[in-house]
C-alpha cells in the first residue's frame, strides 16, 4: 500500500516536470509577456529592466531551474501581470470554482434515480427517452449548453442574470455566495450547465450498474421470497450499485472542477478557471504552472483516494478501479 | 427583440430600487477591472489611477480636458529653464488630519523608484527629473536635467504620499502588499479608504477633511465586472449607479431609455494603422520581388483613401468613435484644425493612385491586428481589410492574441498592422515621438514605430519643440512635425475611440478624455 | 474484461458479416435518423464553395453597411437575401455556417484520422510484444487518460500558439491515448487465442501477425470509438475556438462563430450566435446517435 501512494506521488512528480518544461518553453517561444505590460512609451532602457525584474532577462533553462529551486520551497513565482505570488491568486479564486463545481455535483445526483429507472425496465420507451437525453447532455458541449441557458433564461425571459458571481458573505476569510439570495440567482444557470453533462453521466452510470446487478442471485432470491419491489429497489438494489456511483462521483469532481474553466467563461464566474484562460491569453506564465501543478496535485490525490476507499470496501476491485 | 421586454421589466424594478438608494447618498460603479494592487506608484494602468486618485491629489491635476489645473499646487513657475518651483497649498491635509508639507512632497518622488516588480513604473513619469526638493514647508523645487516643457503634464500623473503613513522598515517604506492591506493609504483625496476584497467590491467614504468642495457622496463602491453585458444588465436592474464601458451594441438602446443617462467624452486614444516603410521587401506582401510597395507615398495615399472611416465609426463601433484624419483632437495641444474632419472615402481615386504607382492590378498584404488589446480590433482591421481589397490591394488579416502581436509587431513581421495609442498628456509631441519619431529605443524615440518611419526633418522639428518652452512657439512647430507626416502618409490614422459612461438618469459625470472614472465629479441632479 | 462474446462477427464467417451489420443497424430508428442527418450536414458543409450564397473568406465582397442583419433582409450593397441574418462583418450567417461546419468537420476527420493511426499502432505493439514496452506505453496512456481531456488540449494549444494545424495537433494528442488503450485491450484477448499462438509457432513474422490476425480483431471497437471520437473532437475543437485559443478569428470554425456572436446575443441579435449553435448540435447529437447504436451492435461491453 504504501508503495502503491509513493508510487503515485512520483508519477504525479513526473507529469509535473514534463509539463512545467512544456510550458516553460511554449510560453517563452509563443510571446512576449512584457509587450503588454510596460507602457508604449517606455525606453528600451524601461523594457530591459522590467525583464530584469521579472526574471525575463535569463536564458530560458536558468529561468526554469531558478522555478524549480523556488517551487521546491512552496514559491511558484509572481504573476506577471499583478505582481501577486501565483499560488495566493489562484486561492482567492477558488471558493467561486469549488463552490460552482459542488452545486452543480449535487445537482447531478437527479440522475440516479433516472438511471435505475432506465436500467430496470430497459426496453420501455420512457427508459429510450432517458437514455436518448443522456446522449445529448453528454455530448453537446457544455458551452453550447450554457449559451442556450442564457438566450432562454436570461435574455427570452430575462428571469435569470446572464453572467458573474452574485452577492457573497463572508464565513472567516472565504466569501460564498450560496448564502445570499442573489448569489443563488446568479449560480443556477452556470451550476445547471456544468451538472446537467455531469446528470448524463450518472444516468449511465446508473443504468450499467442496475442491469449488472438485477440478475444476481440475491435479487432473484429476495424476489422468491416475495420482498415488495420497492424494498428490492430500496435495500437490495441501492445498496449494491451506490459503490461504483460514489466512485465515479469521486472522480468526476476533479474532472469538474478542470472543466469549470468552460462554464466559468461563458459565465464570466470568477473563479480559478477563468484565470487560466484569462493568463493563458496573457501569456502570465507563473499562474499558468501554478495552476496545472496544484491541478495536477489534486487529481492525483483525488485517484489516489478514491482508489484507497475502494480498495478498504472491495479488495478484488484494484484492478477494476485502474482499468 | 425580446430584450426591450427584458428592459422593460428591468426598468420597473430599477425604478422601486431607486426610491430606496435616495436616501443614503452611496455610489456604486461597475468598473471593466480592478486595480491591480492599491500602492498609488505601482502600477501605471487606468483601474489603478483612478482609484488613487478618488483618494489622493497630485500637485497638478488634470480636467476632463486634459488641461493642467492646480490641485496640491497653487501655483507653479519655472526659475529658469530646467529649474520649477510649485507653491503648495497651505489648507490640505491628509485623511488623518495632519497637514501637507513639502516634506510629503519630496518623499512621494523618492519612493517612485524603489517601488519593486512594477510592471510599469511611475519613473515614466520622473525620467527627466533629476532633484526634487523642499523650498520651504509649502514649497518644492524640481530640476529637470534638460529644459523639459512637459514637466507638468507629467507630475499630474503622481500622486502625493503622507511621509508619515507610508514610511516603513522596507527601502521603499510601506510596501506593495502593506497598501493592497489597506496600510499607509493616507491621502489628501475627496475620499479615503475602508475595504477591499480582491475580485469583489473597494468600498471608499467621504474625507472629512477634504480641502476642497465635500463629495457628494457618503460612500463609493468599486465592483469589477469584467464582461460588459453583466455591466449593462446589472445597472439596468439598479445593482450599480454607473458603468464604464457600455457594450457598443448596447449604445442606441441605452440613449434612448428613459431611465439612463449616457456621458462621452472626447477620446485621445487614437486607433491607426501603420506601414511598413524600412525600405527592405515587406514581409507581408509576396510577389513583389525586393521592392516594397508601401515606400511609395501614392500607394499609403491611396490605402488611406480607400478606407471608409465614417462607416466604421458608425458600424463597427456602434458610434463610440470619431472618425478622424488627425493623431489627437483638435482642442488639444498640436492638432491641426484642417485634418481633424475623417478624409471622404474615394475608392476611384484610390485605384488611380495605385495604377500610377505602377500596381494597376494592386498586391497582396498581410494586415496585423490585436485580438482583444483594443476596443473591437479585430474586427475594424477585417473591416479596413474588406476596404482595401474592394480598392485593388487583396488584404488579408492576422490577427493574433495580444502578447503574440507585440511580439510579432516588435520582431518588424508586418507589413501593416492596426494599433492604438492613447495620448495622456494632452499634446501631440508624445504621440508623434513614439508613434513616428525615427526609432531609437535607447532615447525613447520611435518606441510604438513598428512601421519604422523615419524623417530626418520631423526628428529635428520634435528635438527644437521638446526644448522650447514658449507654449505658442512649441505649439507652432508640433502642428507643423503633426501636418508633415500626415500629408507624407507615414501613418493612416482611423478614428478617436471615445470614452463613454452610461449611469442611472439624474446623475451627471463630467467624462474625462483619459478615460478615468471619478466618483468625485459624479453628480447628483437633485 | 470478460471474454468477447458471440455477438462479433469473426464467428459468422459465412454469412457476409457486413450484411449482418447493415441488418442490424437499419433496425434502429434513430441510428438511420442519425445517419442521415450525419449526411445531411457533411454534404452541404464540404460543397460549400459551390453552393453557399456567399464566400465568407472573401473579403472583398463583405461590405460593412450590410452587417448585423437580422435573418431574411436582402442585404443593400450586394442584394442578396440573408435567410439567416449577417454577423457583425456582414459576412451571410448561413455561408458561414456551412463553411464553419466545413472547417468543423475537417479538423475533427483529421485529428480522428491521424490519431487512430496512432494509437492502434502503438495498441497493437503494446499488446504483442508485452513486458517493458507495454507497461511503458500503458503508464503514459494511463496517466494521459487520468488527466481531463479539456486540460490537456489548453495546455496544448497554450504552448502551440493558435491556428489550423494547432488546433489539430492539440486534438491528436487529446486522442491517440484512448485508441492505444481500446486495441490493445481487444488485441490482448486475440494474442492468447490458439490461432495467433499457432502463427507465433510457425513463426510468421510479427508484421504479419499483427496485420493479419490482431488487427482485423480489434476493428469493430475501434470503428465505435472513432465514430464517438468525431463526435468529440467537434465538441472539443469548438469549445477551444469558443474560448479564444482555436481556430484563427479570419477561418471561422462553428464554434468560433458562436463566440463572434456571443456578445450580441444580449442586445438582441441571436442569430449571429444561434443557428451556428443549432448546425454545431445536429452534428454531434448526429454522429451520437450512430455511434451510441454502432456500440450496441459492435461492442458487447457496453457499459458506458
């Protein structure tokens, strides 16, 4: 076991290493971060030395070895932009993500019950429509799904607003908006666009584990004793296909929080999505790596405990899990 | 369409709204962006100043005109050529309520370049100076290491520090991160500082000691709202009183909604397209051989003939733009009065100039633009691209994002690309020394001549202007070095991008051409 | 991970497995639906040069009075009826439509193509030749597949820079992984049946095994996965233009067009955005649904 942890650790250590060079390198040939920032007229004397300051001045490979020095010590540089250290940037900004992202998990949940439904009577054409609709909310993508929100709630009915975060409260340091009347306005269409792709998925999920459970014998057998079908469905049935929902639950969260960064721009949400975007376009190296190694991390954890749970409530499902 | 519906029921609701904010005199402003940090000589950048200067005072300060006012200063005079004397008032004092005295004065202009990590430094604006010092308690000496006429316009840009407040351990005293915390934020400002929370609202209130006229206002509220339409919707549901930056599509809907006001001012920022004219085969026009098109003066004549300006001011900017022949609006300092109306479009003439020039079939070129740096860039660039091909000169856009186009603009790999410039001193010398002044980094000449014009005359016109410090003389020669490049094409300029404001109706804001937002000159009809 | 099951077509060799399949994919209503409007679309999208009412590149015919219109105005300059509207460079919304599908659709083809190629070839040797080269290549498929598809395609482009080929590089390299784990999965199975170990005793050259034997095996999932992977790329590539880092502005893709239009669609004037978006959904819901029944059909396991 704890082979298998370390194991990961340095797998997820070596993705980071591969990326940062790649970025590194991409970002350095791609642009000039600095045309942005200095003013137009500055001197050339102004624009070297806030390349000086920036670090800029350096050859590429020593500006990297210099990040990795500092990123070894928990200092993943300052954005160029703002000047404030990357990592705290990108903490601000992620309660609005979290936030989003946990609504809009919850929201998916709705597609459990419609997946037990389709997986129990496979033919009926209630169970087709379901499963038709799964298609659609798994494949369209999920800025097209946004964007028809909008057109309908926000601009056709104008019941809903369009885009940014609502008023927020402060609990300690952290800012939500799930408190506030006007927060839970403008969270719903962006939670709705970002859960209903996650809905889709369950339902599937759903319905593969209920057709694989149905002919056990346990079913079969509490069937002959004559159990009301409703305490089957509840007891027998739920309790058996709960583990592979939560486990992929488990997983989609780290798939929705990358996947934010859509949601979150159609939506102007401000949360750490956004600013990927935002410092992609801007070519702000220091949040771009610092955003993909905490991503990286958190994924990597995310595996990792999921995998353990597992392990801890079904030892033969290792090799399931990693398939 | 169904947004008039949207409008209508938004209005109803904006007008409950506004029965209530009558009493508490707050003002809320949906701003573009927020600052990026709230040390007053951090950062150059409009969501910065303006809100430092909602709190502090420079010595100048500029009017919405852009004409040099008194503000801390009372008055100014040079002793000589390079030496100036500014005379403070003697009734400002700071938010604490200590006085203001020369000391202040001296260590604000020393703070400025031990600021650290800024990406643009106020030493912009101190470059010529070389000592600042205390005449006595209310007055200041500044030496300029040359005769510099633009002394003034460039102290309007910083603002005055307490010594007290904003001193500390660090070499630069109070640092970046201990003003983003809100420390040492002591100003002589109509309003001072309560909270900030990054990405959310900076919540101002009224100096009681303000020496001037009180604010009309008990507290001001910055909120960032990065999308303009969220901006739109938010003031028209009375979330906010004003906004910057209306969505250019918005414009026709909200001058004539009842419940709005629009405020424009005259824009400086000049969007213009320039030309390859280094002499060297252009990059961006194929089959030409080793010769460059663009150095002959028919064909820029005739690019610049064939575009029509109204149309794009009109159609591509909803009407936030002035079409222009002129590089800085006409009341300003150098602008000439006879170039200022936009040249009439004459795609005829234009493809005689072309077949004269010896290209009766035309050539192909490369038009370089930002994609998002400007307002619309893209789009006016594909536009001006659509116009040159129905002249004869097949225009094909490349249009890049921001930092990419720097770069591409700065390794010379356009043949002709779109950019602006926004002039903040409100004379042309600043525009043509780095737009068309021939390019020399080192001296702060030519730094935006991606087209790499050169004029040995225009040089020697802007050196005698820079050291001359009769205003009407200077004057005399910058519309002279204005009227020689533009009858010479070196540069195609397109139009003024107009500030504009929309706010709540019976509130006024006297728009500023630099495109700051004030709360101080907001007001209130009633 | 069970063995395969009756249902391929290996078994039935004597009665023409494609027959077989027409049969019974013909059986599903909404799979021919699929079909159809698959082609519906891709006929329009690759004759668009021959039958759009406009060239949306050619810039010289655009002229700026004629934009923003809403849809069904004759436009005033060049006369010609907008049944869709123009956008805000007055370019005719259903030329670009068709155009945009056009360049949809080639990215997606091509990245689907080449990363097919990819990943089968790497699949195949991964499962053949086994030991350290496998567990090499399913480590990096491994890791690759544990990371969102959206993540890695925007680090991609950020390091690429933007255009065309970009976009179709960022794709293959989104993709190829998914390829490499399914062919090697099935050719797995096929390497240890008795008549791939019988060639391995007559020892036929390795070449030839692969093509011959593993190979045509792992063909029914892969033509599953490459149709449902089409249907990905669309969405994928357009959600990349959507944000900014795909496709150039001046070579509208579908989704490029949707963003163009997004900032209007609050004043009012949907159509810059919405008929991109409907073209944009037929496509995909189109390609699902054939997808979604060819697995059915092709692949036992089914289960998501």
């Amino acid at each position: 076991m704890p082979v298998f942890i370390i194991n990961r650790l340095f797998q997820a250590l070596g993705v980071i290493l591969v990326m940062s060079v790649l970025v590194f390198v991409g970002l350095y040939l791609i642009g000039d971060p600095t045309s942005m920032l200095v003013s137009p007229e500055a001197t050339e004397i102004e624009r070297q030395a806030l390349r000086k300051a920036l670090g800029l001045d350096q050859s590429i490979w020593l500006q990297y070895l210099t990040f990795l020095g500092n990123a070894a010590q928990g200092d993943f540089g300052r954005s160029f932009l703002t000047g404030q250290p990357a990592l705290q940037l990108i903490i601000e900004r992620m309660p609005a993500t979290v936030e989003l992202v946990i609504v809009a998990m919850t929201f998916s949940v709705v597609g459990v019950p419609l997946g037990i439904l389709a997986g129990l009577r496979p033919k009926a054409p209630s169970s087709k429509a379901i499963m038709t609709g799964s298609i659609l909310g798994f494949s369209l993508p999920n800025f097209w799904i946004g964007l028809m929100l909008i057109m309908l709630f926000a601009v056709y009915l104008g019941v809903l607003p369009a885009s940014a975060r609502g008023e927020t409260v402060n609990v300690g340091p952290v800012a939500f908006s799930i408190l506030t009347i006007d927060g839970w306005q403008h969270l719903a269409l962006p939670a709705l666009t970002l859960g209903l792709a996650k809905a889709a998925l369950m339902i599937r999920v759903t319905r593969a584990a209920t057709r694989e459970v149905l002919p056990m014998d346990y079913i079969k057998f509490a069937r002959a004793k004559g159990l009301r079908p409703s305490r089957i469905l509840n007891v027998h049935l739920l309790k058996n296909i709960l583990i592979p929902i939560i486990t992929v639950a488990g997983l989609e969260f780290g798939q929705a929080i990358a996947f934010a960064v859509v949601t979150e721009s159609v939506f102007s949400w401000p949360g750490m999505g956004k600013l990927l975007i935002d410092s992609i376009i801007t070519l702000d190296r220091p949040v771009v790596v610092a955003y993909l190694i905490m991503m990286v991390f958190f994924l990597v954890i995310l595996n990792l405990v999921v995998d353990i749970l597992y392990m801890a409530i079904d030892p033969s499902a290792r090799e399931k899990v990693r398939d | 369409m169904n947004s008039v519906k949207t409008r209508l029921a938004a209005s109803a609701v904006f007008l409950l709204m506004g029965a209530f904010s009558l009493s508490a005199a707050d003002l809320k402003i949906g701003v573009k962006s927020e600052p990026s940090s709230l040390d007053p000589q951090f950062h150059v950048l409009v969501p910065n100043v303006q809100v430092t200067f909602a709190m502090f005072d420079p010595l100048v300060m500029m009017d919405p005109k852009l004409v040099p006012q008194p503000a801390l200063a009372e008055s100014w005079k040079p002793t000589s050529d390079t030496v100036w004397e500014f005379t403070l008032r003697k009734d400002a004092k700071f938010s604490d309520g200590s006085p203001l005295t020369a000391d202040d004065v001296v260590f604000t202009f020393d703070r400025i370049p031990k600021v650290p990590n800024s990406p643009t430094a106020f030493t912009l604006f101190t470059r010529q100076i070389a000592k600042v010092e205390a005449a006595d308690a209310h007055a200041v000496r500044i030496t300029t290491k040359q005769p510099y006429p633009l002394l003034v316009t460039d102290i309007a840009n910083l603002p005055i520090l307490s010594k007290a407040a904003a001193s500390g351990p660090a070499p630069e005293g109070k640092t970046t991160v201990e003003f983003n915390r809100g420390e040492g934020l002591v100003g002589t400002g109509p309003f001072k500082f309560v909270s900030w929370q990054k990405g959310a609202d900076l919540v101002l209130e009224r100096n009681p000691n303000y020496w001037g006229k009180p604010a009309a206002w008990d507290k001001v509220i910055y909120r960032p709202m990065t999308n303009p339409a969220a901006r739109a919707a938010a003031l028209l549901s009375g979330d906010i009183d004003m906004m910057e930056d209306p969505p250019t599509t918005d414009l026709e809907q909200f001058k004539t909604n009842p419940k709005l006001s629009v405020a424009e001012a005259p824009g400086t920022r000049i969007v213009y397209i320039a030309l390859d004219q280094k002499g060297e085969p252009s990059p961006g026009i194929p089959g030409q051989g080793n010769k460059n098109p663009l150095m002959d003066k028919r064909v820029r004549e005739a690019l610049s003939l064939s575009i029509d300006r109204k149309a794009i001011a009109e159609r591509v900017m909803g009407g936030v733009a002035v079409a222009t022949g002129d590089l800085l609006p006409e009341p300003m300092f150098g602008a000439v009065k006879a170039r200022q109306a936009a040249p009439a479009v004459d795609t005829a003439k234009a493809k005689a100039l072309l077949a004269e020039a010896g290209y009766p079939n035309g050539f192909q070129i490369t038009l370089g633009t930002p994609n998002g740096r400007y307002v619309n860039d893209a789009r006016i660039a594909q536009t001006i691209a659509a116009m040159w091909t129905r002249a004869g000169v097949k225009a094909e856009v490349a249009a890049a994002a921001p930092p990419v186009f720097f770069k591409s603009r700065d390794n010379f790999e356009y043949s002709a690309y779109l950019a602006a410039w926004g002039n903040s001193t409100g004379e042309i010398s600043t525009t043509l020394r780095s737009l068309v002044g021939t390019r020399e980094p080192s001296k702060g000449s030519g730094t935006s001549n991606g087209g790499r014009y050169s004029n040995p005359d225009l040089d020697a016109l802007l050196d005698k202007a820079s050291a001359t410090m009769d205003d009407k003389a200077r004057k005399e020669l910058l519309q002279k070095a204005d009227e020689m490049v533009l009858s010479d094409y070196g540069i195609i300029p397109v139009h003024f991008e107009v500030p504009v404001w929309a706010l709540r109706k019976g509130l006024s804001y006297a728009a500023r051409a630099d495109q700051y937002t004030l709360p101080q000159d907001v007001t209130s009809a009633k | 991970m069970s063995t395969p099951t009756t249902v391929l077509p290996t078994t039935t060799v004597e009665e023409s497995p494609f027959r077989r399949f027409v049969v019974q994919f013909r059986e599903n209503k909404l799979a021919m639906a699929g079909l159809i409007l698959m082609i519906l679309l891709a006929i329009p999208a690759f004759g668009a040069p021959w039958i759009a009412p406009q060239n949306p590149y050619d810039i010289g015919a655009l002229d700026i009075l004629d934009s923003q219109m809403p849809p069904g105005s004759v436009a005033e300059v060049s006369g010609i009826t907008h049944w869709l509207g123009t956008d805000s460079q007055a370019r005719d919304v259903l030329s670009a439509v068709l155009y945009g599908m056009r360049t949809s659709l080639l990215v997606a083809f091509l990245s689907v193509t080449v990363s097919l190629l990819i990943g089968s070839t790497v699949g195949l040797c991964a499962a053949y030749f086994g030991g350290w080269l496998d567990a090499l290549l399913m480590r990096i498929v491994d890791i690759q597949l544990s990371f969102p598809a959206i993540l890695v395609a925007l680090v991609m482009l950020s390091v690429l820079g933007q255009g065309l080929d970009k976009v179709i590089i960022a794709l293959i390299i989104v993709q190829w992984a998914y390829f490499a784990r399914t062919v090697r999965g099935t050719a797995l199975v096929e390497r240890n049946r008795e008549y791939v170990l019988a060639a391995r005793c007559l020892s036929l050259g390795w070449r030839r095994i692969i093509a011959r034997h593993l190979l045509p095996n792992c063909l029914p999932p892969l033509i599953v996965i490459a149709t449902i992977d089409l249907a990905n790329a669309i969405a994928l590539e357009a959600t990349l233009s959507f944000l900014g880092v795909g496709v150039p502005v001046t070579q509208p893709s579908l989704g490029m067009l949707i963003a163009n239009g997004f900032e209007f669609m609050l004043s009012g004037q949907y159509w810059i955005s919405f008929f991109p978006g409907i073209a944009l959904a037929l496509a995909i819901v189109g390609i699902n649904l054939v997808g979604d029944h060819l697995r059915d059909i092709l692949n036992p396991r089914n289960a998501l």
